[in-house]
C-alpha cells in the first residue's frame, strides 16, 4: 500500500479539520484519508467519557498540520491516526516521474539501513 497509519490513542489536532465523517470505522476512515491529497492524518472518536462532542465512529481527516500538541485526546474523546508515505509508494511515485531519482532514493534507502 502507499500510506501507512501510526495510531495515537488520546490524541487530537487543534483546527485542521478537513471535514467530519460520522458512524465509520478506522478501516474506512484510512480509506476516506487515502483519497484525499492534503489529508495529513485523522482523528477519530473514543468514548473516553470527556466533554467534547465527538462520538464514537466519528472521523475526522485532518491537514496540513499535523501538531498534537496542546490537544487533549481524552477530554475531546479522540485518538490521532497519523499519516506516513510508505518506502515502496516513495519509489514508484519517483520512477514514474524519472528513473535518476529512483537510482538516488535507492542508495539513500541503503545507506540508512546499513548504519
């Protein structure tokens, strides 16, 4: 796949709000970020029992920022999916453009695993 999620539980995104998808599952709110060009990550809601409005199933793809810092997951009731390009999606997104930039990721690729 070309993008891969790091979950964060208890976290949250002050603003950046793209749009809010009710009653969805993680699984189809990867899906809903995956088609969205400036969405950076999502934050999705928990029941955590705190006083913002957001409900269980809630999501909410987030951009371009992507800070989650001064923002409480808990008291919001949400976690925070962020958005990583994979390796692999990073190279054939490179070799369509040209060839040079794949020869150059791929040595910059292997010399980082090696250290």
């Amino acid at each position: 796949g070309g993008y891969t999620y790091q979950h964060f539980p208890r976290a949250c995104v002050n603003g950046n709000n793209i749009r809010k998808y009710p009653r969805k599952t993680v699984q189809e709110c990867i899906a809903l970020c995956n088609q969205m060009e400036d969405c950076k990550g999502f934050e999705f809601g928990v029941a955590y029992g705190g006083s913002g409005h957001y409900q269980p199933g809630d999501c909410q793809p987030s951009g371009p920022s992507t800070d989650m810092a001064g923002c409480d997951g808990s008291q919001w009731n949400l976690d925070f999916y962020l958005k990583i390009i994979t390796v692999e999606a990073l190279m054939s997104d490179t070799m369509h453009r040209s060839t040079v930039n794949t020869h150059l990721l791929e040595n910059l690729y292997c010399r980082t695993q090696i250290k």
